[in-house]
C-alpha cells in the first residue's frame, strides 16, 4: 500500500518513526510539510527527511507544496496530520476533499474537517467509492470510534461522557495532588510540554468540544457545530475547591458530556467521586458510553502523543487496505 | 440478512429479544434449543418460540434437530449460542464445522469450540469464503476483539491482564466490602443468579482461564490449551487477607494476565491499590492492555448477561452484514 503524508510536525513523524521501525508493508510516495515536499513513486527515504526535519530544515524541496503531493503523487492513502484548524478546517479541508475527488481513501488526525464537514466529506468518499477514517481525532490511542461504530453497532447510546483533554486532566491532578493552583500547575504543564504557550484551547474546553461535535456528528447522527457546546473550562477553578471536593472522598475533572436525545453538548469541571473509573490521573483520557444493550462501557488511554496518535492512524491504514487496497 | 440461531437459553432468547425490539432488517430462519427446532425460511415467528420456551416448554418441533437447522434452514451466518463444553466443545464444534462448510458465516458466544480449534476453523472459513466471529466469547458486552484486532492493528501486544469473571469479581467485591467470608459471599452471589450451584469453573478460574487461551490463540499467535494456564482460584482466600490489603489501601482481586513473549498465561488472585483501574466493582469486567504504540488501555464494561452478551453477537452480525452479505 502506498500513501502520500501531508504534516510532519509531531504526528507525521510519529507515522514515520513507525514505518521506519515495522514492517508494515507501507510506502511513502508523497511526503509535504507547509514549507517543502517530495514525491517519489519508489519510496521516499523516510529516515532522511526524518533527519532533514529534526536538523530544523524543511523535509524536502521548496519547490514541493502539499497541493502538488495531493494531486501528482502515485498514493492509495492520503494521511492528512497537518494542526487543526478549528474556524475554516484548511488548508487540510481542500486536500481532503481533492484526495477523495482523486479516488484516494483519506485517514486523518486533524480535528477540523472532520468537525466542520464530516457529512460532505463522507457523501465525497461514498461518492468515490473511497474510505475516510478519522480514528486519531478523538483519544489519541484509545480505539473509541472502531469501538463505537462495529463493536456497538445495533446499540442506541443515550449519553456518553469523560474526560477529553489531557492538559486539563494533568492540571486538575496536580492541583488536587500538591494543593496547586491553576497558574502553577499551568506552568508545570507547560515546563513538561502538556500545554501550549497559549492554552486557551485546552483549559477553555475547546478541544474537548471539538471531539464532542466530532462524535455527535459522525456516529450519534446529530448535526452540531462548536457553537452548540455549552462550555466552562478550568480557568477558575481555586486549590479550596479542589480541597473541598477531596473531603467528600471526590475530586474535579472537566467533562465533556452528550445526551444526544437531549440535544445536550456540554463540557464543565464536575465533581467525581474517586473511585469513579473516569477520574483518571495525569494526561489519559476516559470515556464512558452508555449503551442501551451493552451497558456502561468505559475506555481508558493516552489521549495525546506523536507515537500514540500514529497507533490510531495505523489502525485506521491496516483497516482500509485490509478491505480496499488490491494486491498491496 | 437471514440468520439461524442453534441454543435458545438466555444468550439465545436475549438475541430474539432484541431483534423483536429493533428493526435491524435480521431475520431469523433457523432455530433449535437442545429438544426441538424450527425451519421457516419466511421468518420465524420469534415472540411465539419466546413465549413456548418461557412456559416450559421446548421452543419448536420435537422433530427438528439442532443438525437440521444447520443443513436444511435457509440463512447466510449460523449463530451458534449453545452453552460451554470446554472438554470436547460439542456437539456445538460440529456444527460450527457444518456450517463453515456450507459457506455459511459463523458468530458464536461459545467458547469451547473457539478456545479448542480457532486455527482450525478459521482455516475452514478462510476456505470456504466465510468469516468466524466470536467477540462475545470474552468479556461480554466490551468490544475488546474488535478494539485490539483492528484498533490496535500494527501494535505489537507485551501484556494483557485484567478481571475476566464477573462472579469470582462480585464475590471479591462483597467479601472486602462487608468482610464476609468467601462462603457467605458465595451463597449470596447464588442467591442473586450470579453464580451456579456449582461455581468451580468460576471460582476455580477456569473460565477466565479459557478467555485468556482465546486471546492468546485468536489475537496474540500463540497456541495454547486451558492446560497451559497456571491457575489460582479464590475458594481459599479469607476475610483477613482482604482486610489486610484494605489496610494498605489495596485490595484483592482474581487477575487473568497474557505476557505473549514469556509464554505466560496465569490466573490468580492478586493486591491491586484500589486506585487502580482495573479494580472494577461487583460483577463488571475490566481488562488492561500494553500496546508498544498506544500505550496502556483499560476496557471496563458488563462481562456477562444476556442482552449485554447479544449486543456483541448483534456487533458481529452487522459487521459480517456490512462486508459479506449481498442485498440485505
């Protein structure tokens, strides 16, 4: 199987890092971050451009841009892990849709088109009678979306909720553990790389909405935008708070919540009790589905990270050509 | 998509159950419990099979065998929900084996035929053009086979372990909750249904033993029989060794563990801190796995029950409908 990568920052070359590592089957015919791109029908020399990246250069020609990976590279796959881009899904929307357009099956860990457009994008990849895959845009490594949609399929879920965010999973747990406050235990984030210099789109709940919308929309047949999450972030939460939630044997997490026939999108702090399998430490993430034949299913993982992540966008890979790919 | 269901006690009837309350498109053509069976290749009606079979009475004709339905009902998967021999796997073996050879998909929750002859069957099925499916065999209604054969695709397994009976989980549970000794705790476990009046293939960790063969042969290429499997069961464990975990804030619970390059399949009491995710309470299942890509993942969800059981039989019907069954 062969597949074109656009975005080499972190995910990108966790996929690489894998490929080099795995005998997976898997060649890299197109490769393009914002600044440079190769394309190469024999296989790109992965190690190299790894090398190119991590010296601070750009990972291949400048005269190389990702619209030219989309269009003139021979791929099966386009694995699309450029940021997200929450407003207008681009620059990862259009190669997204001009790959479907191209008969190419699309894997993505890029929350924006998926949140933004995921009904046109699949009537696009129906249309073409392609696949698009999008396991890595919700907890990282955690395989929630294969779960929910085969493993449960034939299920109603009438409420699914936890914990979305590593960064404020790693902050409340340091507050609760070390009696911190907010600002501190930001700057510990920070310090150990969990946050971003800013950190509205974590500690704000943005992210965590981003994932609700994009469940709400592929997989509980709701039609929302980010606009329909009501949402409370961290911010001000005190230490006393958290002391206070310690008491009663409960602590605080933020929780991403959806009742779908509710209408209800909801990220807020709330008190747990301990024992409760969602209050989770440090950077995970878990998610509990209520589903009216299975029951409660929890699922617990790394929410976040270059290896992790490239875990989800693998699976997604194997699955596609398992199906779909002759010959390969 | 036609299907035809050999065992009617609760697996079976929570399946009928669901199909009456869910318009999945699934019709059922075939049926027989031990003594008696139906054939009608225009849909069997299932409410009136329900209401002979819940008045005592068998739920067909005397006169159709469990063997008839196989060959001469009319249906694309056999789903095969006929309890336990972990000796021979028969008579429910032989009709898997049947129905693979007429080219017919299988979906069982039986796992002495999965635990006994995996590579055999699939061998058949391959053969034959057909898929063998068994996501109900372990751990109930969590998704665990589809999270790790197609989530965790590409991910190399190091440890597998967790609580895989409900009943030696409740018991646990119950015995540290209220020091009750293990009899006590027993005989109220059997009060509730949780338990048979004879509970040594639970309390022995037998069927958490032939769960742990069935991921070490189906998902982690080893090839193991329930012989393999050092085992511990609970029956000895007194209301002291509990108090004495609870005293270190810890407590005790049965643990199946895989480690595939040791060799090692083990089950066990253990101490677990009870923040740990994997002490789950009362009945629930809990299972972690150590992904090299995805890190650690914890499933939590019900391991038993009979409509928490239909859910994955019904999850592997609508995969097996999606991918293989024509015009349905």
């Amino acid at each position: 199987m062969r597949i074109a990568i656009l975005g080499f920052g972190s995910v990108g070359r966790g996929i690489a890092r894998v490929l080099l590592a795995k005998d997976l089957g898997i060649a890299v015919t197109g490769l393009a971050d914002s600044k440079s791109g190769i394309i190469d029908a024999g296989g790109i020399d992965l190690a190299a451009a790894l090398a190119r990246k991590e010296g601070g250069g750009p990972c291949g020609n400048p005269g190389v841009s990702p619209a030219d990976v989309v269009a003139k590279a021979k791929y099966d796959v386009l694995v699309e892990v450029t940021p997200t881009n929450v407003e207008t899904g681009e620059p990862a929307l259009g190669h997204i849709r001009e790959a479907l357009r191209r008969h190419k099956h699309v894997v993505t860990s890029n929350k924006g088109p998926i949140a933004l457009d995921y009904p046109g994008l699949r009537a696009l990849a129906e249309a073409n009678g392609v696949l698009l895959k999008y396991e890595a845009t919700v907890c990282g490594a955690i395989p929630l979306i294969h779960a929910m949609q085969e493993g449960l399929a034939g299920n109603t879920i009438s409420r699914l909720y936890g914990v979305f965010n590593g960064t404020c999973n790693y902050i409340l747990t340091r507050m609760a553990a070390e009696g911190l406050t907010y600002e501190q235990a930001l700057a510990e984030a920070r310090e150990l790389g969990y946050a971003e210099a800013d950190p509205t789109y974590d500690v704000e709940g943005i992210d965590a909405g981003i994932k609700l919308v994009i469940l709400a929309n592929t997989i509980l047949d709701l039609s929302t935008t980010l606009d329909d999450v009501e949402r409370t972030g961290i911010t001000l939460l005190s230490p006393e708070a958290l002391q206070l939630a310690e008491d009663q044997d409960c602590t605080i997490r933020l929780i991403g919540e959806i009742i779908p026939d509710a209408g209800v999108l909801r990220v807020s702090p709330r008190i747990i009790p301990k024992t409760h399998p969602l209050v989770v430490e440090g950077t995970l993430n878990a998610v509990t589905v209520e589903a009216d034949l299975a029951g409660d299913l929890t699922f617990i993982g790394k929410g976040a990270g270059s290896t992790e992540t490239a875990s989800a966008v693998i699976g997604d890979l194997l699955y596609i050509r398992e199906r779909y790919v002759k010959g390969s």
